[in-house]
C-alpha cells in the first residue's frame, strides 16, 4: 500500500516554524502538530498521566493540566528523569503520527512538524527535511513577543543549548531562510512544488 511522502519540519525555538506551516496549510496539505498533539496526548491518556505522576510526581499535573514549569525544571536539572519522560511519551506520539498518517494516506505529501526532529533522530523516520532558520536576534525578538512569561536570558539559554542551525542544514533536504528579508511565501511554494 502506498504512502504519503513524510516531511518533518523543525528549526530552532522562535524560526518560525509554525508560520510556515501554517502556509503549507492555506495550500491544503496536512500537517501533524508533534509537540502541540504530545502535550495533548499527556493530559488526555490515563496510562501517560499515571507514568509521568510515577516520574515526578503528583505536583506534575494541577487541576489536570500538565504542570510544564515543574517538569521542565525537574527534567533539565536530571537527564535520568528527561529520558524517563521521552520513554513515556515518544511511543505513545509514534502511535498517534502513525494513525494520523493512516488517516490522510490519501494525500500526496504530509507535514509532521516537531522541534527536536534531529535531535531524536526521528527524522530518519521520515522521507524528506525541511529546516526553518533565522538569525538569534529575530528568534529572541518573536519569542518574547509570543511568549510573555519568557525573559530575554532564559530565551538565549534555549536557543544555546539546541542544536545549531549548521548542525540541522546538513540533514536538510530544504532550507527556508525566515530573515525578513527572503519571502516565505515563495519558499514555500517552490517546496510544495519540488513535493
């Protein structure tokens, strides 16, 4: 049975990713949302709610949201407990993406959009990458705008400790550059076209 031909996007905290998906969308291709639908699947799957509890404890949920200040600062302080959550959540995500693509294998290409897709090797999943890039001080600038309750050196911190843009360029098979100063718009469509 043939397949969809899967595309992961990924870029550093504040590329834009998520702008650029949304083009590929007004376009009408389909796109897989990994960390929005694994933050869902973490408070709407009892075994997961139980198992992420089992690693830190009932403080990791209040009023049934996921409690993400206390699990971001108990996992990057202990890797052992970051492995424990990526243990947790990884084959559950990998399950929803397959049924996901299952449900669209109608279509020519599918998007699967994630931030860390180098970083977990799970692009090798996939058959194609495109990788969103954009100078530090853009990114600071559209996280800080975004997110409110972010400060200037915590968003510096996240964009040190991912992976540089280099290091994401060589596994890439496309590259869009979100400067300000190259369309998106045209980027874009020539990948859809390439697809």
């Amino acid at each position: 049975m043939s397949r969809p031909t899967l595309v992961g996007i990924t870029g550093g905290i504040g590329s834009g990713k998520t702008t650029v998906c949304r083009i590929f969308e007004s376009l009408g291709v389909s796109v897989y949302y990994a960390d929005d639908q694994a933050k869902q699947l973490m408070e709407s799957r009892e075994d997961l709610v139980e198992r992420i509890k089992a690693i830190f404890g009932d403080d990791a949920y209040q009023s049934g949201k996921l409690n993400r200040k206390h699990i971001a600062e108990k996992a990057f302080s202990d890797k052992t407990l970051l492995e424990q959550l990526n243990q947790a959540v990884h084959p559950i995500v990998k399950s929803d993406f397959e049924n996901w693509v299952n449900a669209h294998r109608n279509e020519k290409f599918l998007l699967k959009e994630a931030a860390l897709l180098v970083e977990t090797g799970s692009f090798k999943d996939l058959d194609k990458l495109i990788v969103v890039v954009s100078n530090d001080e853009l990114r600071v600038a559209r996280i800080l705008k975004r997110d409110s309750h972010r400060k200037e050196e915590d968003v510096r911190k996240i964009i040190r400790e991912q992976l540089t843009d280099e290091v994401k360029i060589e596994k890439a098979d496309h590259i869009i550059r979100n400067d300000g100063a190259s369309s998106l718009i045209k980027q874009v469509l020539s990948i859809y076209n390439t697809l």
